[in-house]
C-alpha cells in the first residue's frame, strides 16, 4: 500500500488538489482510499438515531451498513489522543493501492505542500517531515526560497506526474 499526503496551511486548496487527483489516480486503475485527519472535532453520527444511541450506551464501535455504504464509527474518550495514521491505514482494504492523506502532517511519510505566499503564512517544508515538494500559485518566486521541486498549483497534470514518479521511485528503492 503506497500512501502519499498533501500538507499546508488551512484554505490553501488542499482539498481542492485532492479533488483534481484522485480521478487521475483512479483513471490509471489504481484502488484508491483517502484519509483525512482533522484536529478540529467532528461527529458523523446525528444524535438520536439507532447508531448514535449504541454508541451512547457505550459501544466502542458502530458499523453502519447500508445499501452502498458501510462506515465504522470507533468512538475515543476525550482523554484517549487522536488515533495514528497507522491506525487510520489498518482500517483500510488489504487491495488498497494507493492512500491519499490530508493531515497528519506531523507524521513522516512523502508528502506534498501547497503552499500559497499570499496568504501570509510561512511555509512548513522546514519542520513538517517528509515534504517532498511544493506547489504553488507562485511558482518562480517560491523556487527561490526552497531546494525542494516546485510545481505549479495550476497544472494538476504536472503534480499528478511528479507524485506518480515519486511513487514509482520509491517502489524500486
């Protein structure tokens, strides 16, 4: 299972990145998943229904089946920390070729930064692990301030071949 992430700063288009390569990746026939850690709190369930009341009545786990759909809800308690991204990757399909992860940047696995100057945030590349290039809105002046490959934000064809590449490289390191 190869597993790729995409880091930067929040409202920087990392979602946006992903939504341009997911379809890429899976249009060469790769299997696919996405992980998306959040440090923000969430709750899939809505209060009230059968799940929500099982796992109030102390359920660890909730797997939800539906007609196209399965979802495990694993509930932590707020003293527990957020679970790991090996963790999170346990859960996914054995035939998993590829796993594309927003977050977790603090993890070291590969990973690419969008990086926009215009938002007035200093880059992460410097302590975030594992950043193994940039793209960016700003391609020639951001070049200018790192060693690391820098892509431009516009050309997903371009990020989808540079990361394709790396995964590729790395398969035969």
């Amino acid at each position: 299972m190869k597993v790729f992430g995409i880091t930067g700063s929040s409202g920087s288009g990392k979602t946006t990145l992903l939504d341009a390569l997911i379809p890429r990746f899976v249009a060469t026939g790769m299997r696919v998943n996405g992980i998306k850690h959040t440090h923000h709190g969430f709750d899939p369930d809505t209060p009230g229904k059968d799940s929500w009341r099982m796992r109030e009545g102390g359920c660890r786990n909730v797997v939800l089946v539906g007609a196209r759909h399965m979802t495990l809800m694993r509930h932590y308690p707020e003293d527990v920390p957020s679970p790991e991204l090996d963790e999170a990757l346990a859960v996914l399909p054995a035939d998993t070729d590829l796993v594309l992860v927003e977050g977790y940047k603090r993890s070291d696995f590969p990973k690419l930064e969008v990086f926009r100057p215009s938002l007035g945030r200093a880059p992460l590349w410097d302590e975030v692990p594992g950043v193994v290039a940039v793209a960016t809105d700003a391609p020639e002046a951001v070049a200018q301030l790192t060693s690391l490959p820098v892509l431009d934000l516009a050309d997903p064809d371009a990020i989808f071949a540079f990361i394709q590449a790396h995964l590729e490289a790395s398969e035969t390191a």
